[in-house]
C-alpha cells in the first residue's frame, strides 16, 4: 500500500543521519521553519544527503511519483560532490509544502536525499547565489576525514534498545543488538551477509572488509541465512537504554558496487570482536532505501537498486488507497472504463489472486476533492519493482482518455513497452 508522506522529504533531520566530522570549525547556518527544526552545518548537511552537485536547471515540468504531484527539476551537472551522478530531482508542488521553486537556467548546490527512492529535494536543501559559491568552495577544499589511529579508543555507545529493521516488510533479526554511535544507527557488518544475502570478503592485502552484491561474486548466488550468524551472542552490550563507555578499535569497511568501491561515511568500528557499520549510509551504497520512523524505533529498508532493460522486466500498473489498511490494487486488464484487478499481497503457496472487475472511473474517483486511489506505474522483475516517475500528460490521459488507456494495457504485464530512461515513463513510451 503507499506509505503517507507525513513528513516525507520535509522531515527534520533523522535520526540515521550522520553528525559532522570531528575537526571541521563551520559557522551554524539558519534555520527553516517547514522543514528544520534544529540549526545544521553545512558538513553536516553534506554527510546527511544522498546526492551533493553543482548545476544549472535545464527544464522545469509537473510530474507524478508514489501518485502524488511533484515538480521535477532536470539538471545539467557541472560539480558532482557526492554520490553517483544525478539528472533530476523531485521536489513538492506547493511552496506551503515546502517545495523549491527552481528556475530554468538558474544554477544551484543541491544536497539531495533518498527518502523517496528517488533524488528529491524541500527548500532548505537547495542554495544558490554566494551561498551557494561559499558552500560549493568549502566542499572543494574539504579533506577526507582520515582513518583513526590504530589501538583502542574509548567512546560513548548507545544501547539499540527495542530497534526493529524491515527489509521488504519482512521483520529481519539483528544479533548481536543494533547500537547508536554519534547519532547514527549501527548494525553487525554481518547483518548484511547473514540476513541480507551480500557477500562480505576481508581482503587481507588492504586490511579491509568488502561487502558486495551478489552479481560482483562471479555469479555465484549467495541467500542470507540468520540463523547461520556467526555472531549469536549478545555482543557485550548492556540491557537497557542506558550511555556506556566502550574501547573501540576502527575498522576499513567499504562497500563494492558494480566493480566501484566505496569508502564509509559514518566510520566503522570493531567492538567486542563485532565488526559494526552505520545502516543507512551502508545500504544506500548498496542500493537498499532506509526510512526511520522514531516513534517505533524501526528502520525500514527496501532494495531500490535500478532493474535493467536486460532484465526484461515488465509494466505493472498499481492503484494505491489512502486509507493505509487496503492493499493496492495490480490492474491486469483495462479496456474502456473496465478494469480487471487482484489485490497485491502475499498467497499461500499454489494460490492465484482472485480476479475481479470494475469501472475503472469508479476505483479512482474523487471523494472532497481527493482521489480514493492514486495511480502509479512500475516497472517489475521477479519479485524486484522500481517505481516510474509518470509525466503529467500521461497520468491525465490515464484519468480520462480511454484511448490512452487501450494503448496502456496493450503493454500492461508485458516487457514490449518503450524504455523509460531515468526511471520516467510518458505518453511516448506506450505508443
């Protein structure tokens, strides 16, 4: 079903988010009043965000992700700072909702976070002018924070008392117990091997660990296993939610992507023979999104890695309820006005979705104005999906041409759509 975008991307700063580095001296920047609720430095912005670049905007266009209308800014880069390289970013509609009103032709610094799993933006995130020049300088004279000195240092570690970590909404163990670190969630580095499935390699040339995807071993398929941990105790770590003052060794872990290797932000460290790394910043460079919700202490992961073409992946259309207790709606069909539908959730093993039909005017009606069900589009390969950023002459044409939407289920559960490039599907792409 579609997640709320409570606080979404105007959320204040997570609790997953790093803390600046020791040793910069940076000046605190103004606050914000939707979107900030606590003073932030630029290093500080640099380490929470996902994508950092310098660039100027080449077209500016309405658009729809997750059903809900955005505003996408399409860039070309000049500085990438952070991250892989990005063309657009998603931002809200609605300057009450805290969205950017970028112009065409305008350049800007842009700290782009992941939270939607797709590079999106509020109005704090984006500057321009001599701030902008001022950030963008500092950014370019910034150094690595190196590796600690070697031997045992004595920090302050946090219990994760009563964390939860959902993966593809499955509640997944993590032992030995989660910690926090300079506000950061920490988990076993073998949390990624044994329940997530990666390989984690120690390369004892580099003195390093490597984690990697499954693809970079060779094609050998590797399957997470808890109850296979080699760590099952409880890792010295104190019952209670309690500070405690611990020796820690630092460790070299990065992950490997597609061949490229990628050095931390958050610095791992090895506590009572536990070698630990930060959730987020980890799974983000393994292509896994992580939302954190603290009212229930639970990190939410998702494998939006990008599926290729050669993966010939298929269109999938989804009617998504606002009402967070009705599972979304996968149309298999749609001709005229009808639309043949099952409900998107798990079956017993041998089961098939019961199939049921309906107007399609009707399932996505409005009632006080609001769409009982938003229309989404995705592109699906095995049990992987990555949501399409749909154009809004495409999702209009949904909503009330019945041409369109002729067109639309010739193509419908089949790989003989046109490609969306950057995940964004229009009109042109069905014809």
């Amino acid at each position: 079903m579609r997640k709320k975008m409570v606080a979404g991307i105007t959320a204040a700063v997570l609790a997953l988010a790093a803390v600046p580095a020791a040793g910069y001296a940076a000046e605190p920047q103004a606050t914000y009043a939707c979107t900030k609720t606590e003073v932030t430095t630029p290093e500080y912005d640099y380490l929470a965000a996902s994508n950092v670049f310098y660039g100027s905007v080449l077209n500016v266009e309405s658009v729809y992700f997750d059903g809900i209308p955005y505003r996408m800014a399409t860039f070309v880069t000049d500085t990438s700072l952070k991250g892989a390289g990005i063309k657009t970013v998603l931002t809200p509609q609605g300057a009450g909702e805290c969205g950017y009103t970028f112009e065409q032709g305008h350049n800007y610094l842009v700290y782009a976070n992941n939270r939607l799993g797709r590079p999106a933006v509020s109005e704090s995130d984006v500057f321009e002018g001599d701030e902008a020049a001022a950030r963008l300088q500092s950014l370019k004279e910034s150094k690595p924070t190196p590796l600690p000195d070697p031997g045992v240092h004595q920090v302050t570690l946090y219990p994760g008392e009563n964390v939860n970590v959902i993966f593809e909404g499955k509640k997944m163990p993590v032992t030995p117990a989660a910690l926090y670190f300079q506000n950061s969630l920490y988990v076993p580095l073998t949390f990624f091997r044994d329940v997530l499935g990666y390989i984690t390699v120690w390369n004892a040339d580099l003195n390093r660990n490597e984690i990697r995807l499954r693809t970079d071993w060779g094609g050998v398929a590797a399957k997470g296993d808890p109850a296979q941990s080699q760590f099952t105790g409880g890792g010295g770590i104190p019952v209670g939610t309690e500070p405690f003052v611990a020796g820690v060794t630092y460790s070299d872990v990065q992950a490997k992507v597609d061949g490229s290797l990628y050095p931390p932000e958050n610095q791992p460290f090895n506590y009572n023979g536990v070698v630990y790394v930060a959730l987020r910043s980890t799974a983000e460079r393994l292509g896994i999104q992580v939302n954190w919700v603290p009212e229930t202490k639970t990190a939410i992961m998702k494998d939006i890695s990008p599926i290729e073409s050669t993966n010939r992946p298929v269109l999938t259309l989804k009617l998504s309820s606002n009402q967070a207790s009705e599972p979304d709606l996968i149309v298999d069909r749609i001709v005229g006005d009808q639309a043949q539908y099952h409900y998107d959730q798990p079956l017993p093993y041998g089961e098939t979705p019961a199939q049921m039909t309906a107007s399609f005017t009707d399932l996505v009606k409005e009632t006080n104005g609001v769409a009982e069900r938003n229309v989404r589009l995705f592109i699906r390969s095995g049990e992987r999906e990555n949501e399409l950023i749909v154009t809004n002459d495409l999702m209009k044409s949904i909503l009330t041409d019945p041409a369109i939407r002729l067109r639309l289920n010739s193509v419908l559960g089949t790989d003989s759509f046109h490609w969306p490039d950057h995940g964004i599907i229009g009109l042109v792409h069905i014809r």
